[in-house]
C-alpha cells in the first residue's frame, strides 16, 4: 500500500500544475471552469447528431429497410452535370505539381493529359488483373450489408453485380440467375453466388453513352443491379449507372453499397478517384445519388440513400480511436413507363428522353413540354416527331456550343423540338452542317451571310422558326436554288413594304413564304414565286401577316397555359401529399380509440374517458 502512495505522488510531481488538479479527489477539487473540453464534446456530438439526422419523412420509412437516411424528396440537384473531369482522375493521373527547378532553368514541364490518362488506365488494368488484393470489409459492416440486401433480393431473382469479386454478401438467397461483371475472373471464379461471369473494364466508356460492348443481350433482364464497393474507382460513373438501367426490368432495382472512404484506403487508394479520396462520407451519399439523376433522371423512382453503419461507441475517445467503420447504400427503381399514351404524352416523353446523350437535365425539363403540345395539337406530326425523337443528340451537338452565346436555353429547346417535328430533318451531316453555320459556330458562307444580313430585324423567336424552314433543306434542293433563296428576301421584302407592310413585318411574311413556298416547291421557280408575291394584294399580305402573328401568339399562349397548368398540377399534388402525411402523422398522435373485435366496439386506450 505504501508502495502505491508513493508512486501516485511521484506521478503527481512529476505532472505540470495545471494537470495536478485532475488527479485530486473530487472533493478538494478546484472549480471545474478551466473544464471545457466537455462542453467542446458535447458540441462535437450534436454536430454529429445533426449530419446523422434523417431527411426522409416518417412515411418514407415503411416497407424499407432500417437506417433511411435520405428520402426521395430530399434531393437536390443543380441543372447540369456539376462535376469536373479532374474529380474522376487516379492519383498516378492528376496534374503534375510545378517543379520550382524546373522553373528557375527555364526548363519545359511537359504535361500531356491524355498520355497521363491512357497510362494510368493501364496501370489500373495491370493492377485489377495481377496485383488484386480482396476487398475486405469490416465484420460488423459485412452484417449489416447481408442484413440490407436480404430485405430486398429474394429467391428466384435475375441478378446483374458490376465490379464483382469473390463475396457478393448474398450467400443466404438462391437466385435463378447472378451474373457477375469484372475486369477480370480472378476473385470473381472464387464466388459461390455467381452462375456466370463476364470481363468487361467499367472504366472504358464512352461520354453520354455507357460502359464500352456491353452486350445488348443484357438488356431490360435483370430484377436487381448491384454496384457493390465498386462507385469509389469509377472515372466514369454517369456512363456505368446508364448501362445499369438499360440492364434493368421495368420495375427493376439499381442497389449502390459503399463504404466509408478510409475502410480500406491503404490498399486500394491508388485506384481511388480524386473525389472519394477527398470528400467526406456524407457527401459521397450525393454524390451517389447525383449519378443516378445525371444518368437516366427521372427514368428512376423511389431515389433513397441508407446509412446502414454499424452504431458507434458511446464514449467519445473510444469513437475517435475506434476501428468501426461505415457503409451505405443509395438505391432506386426504374420507371415502368416505355411508350406515348393518351393522357400521359408528357410523361412519356420523359421517359424517351431519360436515356438520351447529350442532353443535360435542363434541356430535357425545357424541350419535354414543347414535344408534348406539339404532339397533342399536330396529330399530322405524330409520327415523326416518334420517328426522329433519336436525332436530338445531333441537334444538341450543336446547340450545346451556344451556351456561351447569348442563346437562351429556351429558345434551344423550341429549335430542337421545331426541327424533329419537320418530315425532311434527317440531321444530315449538310443539314447539321447548315444548322452551325446559321446559328454562327462556323464561318458561314454566302447563302448564310447574305440570310443574315437581310433578316437582321427578325426577333431571336422568329430567326428560330425561320431555321426551323432552312435548315431540313439543305441536302435536298440544290445549291443554286438555296443562293436564290438567299437572294430573293431583299427584292421580296421590298415588294411587300410596297403594299403597306412595315420593313419588320415584311422581312417576317417575305422570308418565311420564301423559305416555306419557294424552297419547298420542287416546280415552283423563282421567276413563278416573284409573278405570284407582285400580283398579291395588300389585304392578301396583310391577312398573311396577321395569320403569322395570330398563329405565334396562339402557339406562346398554349405553351403557356401548358407549362402553367402542369406547375399548377404539380403544386397540387406535392400539396396533397403533404397534407395526407400530416392527416396521417395526426392520427398517430392523436388517436385515443380502437376497434375491439372481442367486443365489437370502439373502446378508449389507456383508460381514457369519453
């Protein structure tokens, strides 16, 4: 005992002051004011508390599995792909950091990007085929994942897993089918679960379309799609989750799992991409959940992300130093809707377009309505508006290079939807070709400058239909009759003013009679078209330009009435929505009474009296 006592007193004196109180007997000891680091952990805690807090409502929960984090109304995303190329890149692949000798001697520091990238994505192959260790996960993570999947894979199931290896955490669940697709079969000959394997590099993709030969005889077959710690070394997530949707069935489930990023960085951390190297857990939830949304956009439905981590120590320190780890998983259905119906023509469109390159979200939510009137007020153009929906890319191709022009986003989208409604638009590599030169990405000849230069008065709504005229003819009529056409709007012009049309008006009526008369006419020649505009009255050109006029403003008020009923829908429906939830949420907590089937009545709970 003396022993103790002495040795507790050495190890107080050799302790500075300010430790020495620590170590007294809480009844002599000091005023506990320089005693903040519990306030600082307290503070740490509810910080924590407030990431973990769940944004889904109570609803949202039923028939899920537990640890919902992120309901499907929660997510949020900007109209265009946010992400920069720099973020996908390997370690071995980022920019080469400036070398100050270099600098000092005048040196070059060559940086070749697309040198870098292809070496890397050989180490990466090279890495994936001889050097793969296994992904290992943590045992509590491994539980709470077999857990999650039991919930939603079921006996009998088709079964699609990207990046594949030897443990699909499915043991338990006997499916009829469990295709496995990996860079190559080395773990992947090793997992019980998998009746067929596939060699396929997730990163050789190409932009806007999907993983690079995946077969088509995988698509629309599977009831489940998992990536499976796999998201973190994607360079090309967009493409992959759009090839994982065109693998589903309707109704078919995308499940994403991931771990938390340090799990087994030390390993695999050369594979990484820059964005999971550098962000945190909660932000990869989004991020996740943004490649769902850039890949096929509202094809997916029911959009949640689980935090499914294993529960944390209690004791703050314990926690710090803890080797626990975290997994998650964000998930989605695909939508069932694959043709036009009548009553459903916008959602429709919707679903034509979820898969469609090219297009950001923007462009989709702005050119979806206009398809949608379009189609249901010109029955005549049914057909090929359904026929030539797949030409958008090419249209977006180009008009993708105006977003740096004062070209409103708008007005591209009434281009876009205007030309696939024209019977003659092919998107021909002239026709394409005319559509950049009229809308001044390339130098434009004498046709197009001489257009331009006489029809500089149109406003940008009339220069679109007047594109929408020109440009499906280009390959089709020959090139002298495009340069009369050209030619003919300043004479044509002039001859209207001449029956009273203001200059404005008449380059309206002249160049679109041209372009609609003239051009179109296989026989109409331009000495015909010249007789024809001369000998035209000038109530015959005054009832045309009020036709003109009147037709546009019908054309903007029924767009307008549709994208206001359509918000005012919209608004209706996530109204009540929201009040049926509170209806429900104010049931639950104000319910007092029951259905007694012993006794056939309505009873009070607890005691409670009428």
């Amino acid at each position: 005992m003396k022993l103790l006592v002495a040795s507790a007193l050495l190890l107080a004196l050799a302790l500075p002051t300010s430790a020495f109180r620590f170590i007294l007997p809480t009844a002599i000891r000091p005023s506990t004011s320089l005693y903040i680091i519990g306030g600082a952990i307290r503070k740490m805690r509810e910080n924590d508390a407030k990431k973990k807090m769940p944004m889904a409502l109570p609803e949202e929960s039923e028939n899920e599995a537990p640890g919902l984090r992120v309901g499907a109304r929660a997510w949020k995303w900007p109209p265009v792909y946010p992400y920069d190329r720099e973020l996908f890149r390997r370690s071995d692949e980022e920019e080469i950091p400036p070398n100050p000798l270099a600098m000092a001697t005048g040196e070059i520091q060559e940086d070749n990007q697309e040198q870098r990238a292809v070496e890397s994505a050989s180490k990466a192959k090279t890495f994936w085929e001889t050097e793969e260790p296994e992904t290992v996960l943590k045992a509590d993570c491994v539980v709470n994942l077999e857990k999650h999947l039991k919930f939603y894979l079921k006996d009998g199931m088709d079964v699609l897993e990207f990046g594949a290896s030897s443990n699909s955490y499915t043991s338990e669940i006997k499916f009829n089918s469990h295709v496995g697709i990996a860079p190559t079969n080395k773990y992947m000959s090793s997992n019980p679960s998998l009746t067929e394997t596939i060699n396929l590099d997730l990163n050789a993709c190409t932009d806007d379309i999907g993983v690079d030969d995946f077969p088509e005889t995988l698509y629309n077959k599977y009831d489940v799609v998992l990536i499976s710690n796999t998201v973190d070394f994607l360079t090309s997530p967009k493409e992959v989750f759009k090839s994982a949707y065109r693998a589903l069935k309707p109704g078919g489930m995308l499940m994403v799992p991931f771990s938390d990023r340090d799990m087994y960085k030390d390993v695999f951390e050369g594979q990484m991409t820059k964005m999971w190297r550098t962000m945190t857990d909660d932000q990869h939830m989004w991020v996740v959940g943004s490649f769902f949304e850039f890949s096929a956009g509202k094809g997916w439905d029911g959009l949640k992300g689980f935090d499914i981590s294993p529960p944390k120590p209690e004791n703050f320190i314990q926690e710090k130093l803890s080797n626990a780890g975290g997994i998650y998983v964000v998930q989605a259905t695909k939508k069932e809707v694959t043709e036009i119906e009548e009553g459903k023509e916008e959602e429709g469109f919707e679903s034509m377009l979820w898969l469609t390159p090219t297009l950001e979200s923007r462009d989709k939510m702005l050119i979806t309505p206009r398809l949608t009137r379009m189609y249901t007020s010109l029955p005549s153009s049914r057909s090929t508006i359904l026929r030539n929906i797949n030409l958008l890319p090419s249209v977006y191709s180009a008009l993708v290079k105006m977003d740096s022009f004062a070209f409103p986003f708008n007005l591209q989208a009434q281009l876009a939807a205007n030309l696939i409604s024209e019977h003659g638009f092919t998107a021909s590599e002239p026709q394409i070709e005319a559509l950049e030169e009229g809308l001044g990405l390339q130098t434009p000849g004498e046709t197009w400058t001489t257009v331009g230069t006489e029809t500089a008065m149109l406003d940008p709504e009339e220069k679109v239909d007047l594109l929408t005229f020109i440009v499906p003819k280009f390959g089709v009529v020959s090139d002298t009759k495009m340069s009369d056409f050209a030619q003919g709007i300043k004479p044509t012009k002039e001859v209207l003013m001449e029956k009273g049309l203001l200059e404005a008006d008449a380059c309206l009526v002249g160049s679109e009679l041209l372009a609609r008369d003239f051009l179109s006419g296989e026989d109409v020649s331009k000495e015909d078209f010249g007789r024809w505009i001369t000998e035209m009255s000038k109530s015959e050109a005054t009832s045309i330009l009020h036709a003109r006029k009147s037709f546009k403003t019908k054309s903007e008020e029924e767009l307008k009435t549709f994208v206001e009923e359509r918000e005012e829908r919209l608004k209706r429906e996530v109204e009540e929505r929201e009040q049926m939830m509170k209806q429900v949420e104010k049931a639950r907590e104000e319910r007092t009474m029951y259905f007694n089937e012993q006794t056939g009545k309505m009873e009070f709970i607890d005691g409670d009296k009428e």
